[in-house]
C-alpha cells in the first residue's frame, strides 16, 4: 500500500466525520484541587469544528486520490 492509498483513505474518514457530526469532539478531565487524599476532577468538553465546505472538498480529494490512476513517466 502507497503513501498516496493511506492519504486518500485518511482524507475520505476526516471528510466524512466533519460531514456527518460537524468536527470532532472529545473530552478531557482535570484536576482542580489535588490535597492529599483529597482530589477533585472536572471534565471539559472540546470541539473542533470543521465547516461543511471544507469536509465536502476534504472528501473529494480524498476520492480523487484513491481513484485517479498514477502516471508513470518513462
């Protein structure tokens, strides 16, 4: 498998991901005090939001990438 194969494929999941739920979204804990024993958490949710625009044409190349034979130079 190419560079180009794992690219393509690579584009195609990130385009369909920022088409179908808009970006990305993950959370991620911290702590807030940490005394002794005594440890207190919070979780903070983060998004990374990705325009529709930019998914469609993110899907594309990535398409284009898997599909578009190589040219050979000789």
């Amino acid at each position: 498998m190419s560079v180009r194969y794992v690219v393509g494929s690579l584009l195609v999941v990130i385009g369909l991901v920022s088409l179908l739920w808009g970006g990305f979204r993950w959370t991620q804990q911290k702590t807030v005090v940490d005394i002794g024993p005594l440890e207190a958490k919070t979780e903070e949710h983060k998004v990374l939001p990705i325009p529709p625009i930019v998914g469609g044409l993110v899907l594309v190349g990535g398409i284009v990438l898997l599909v578009l034979p190589i040219r050979r130079r000789a």
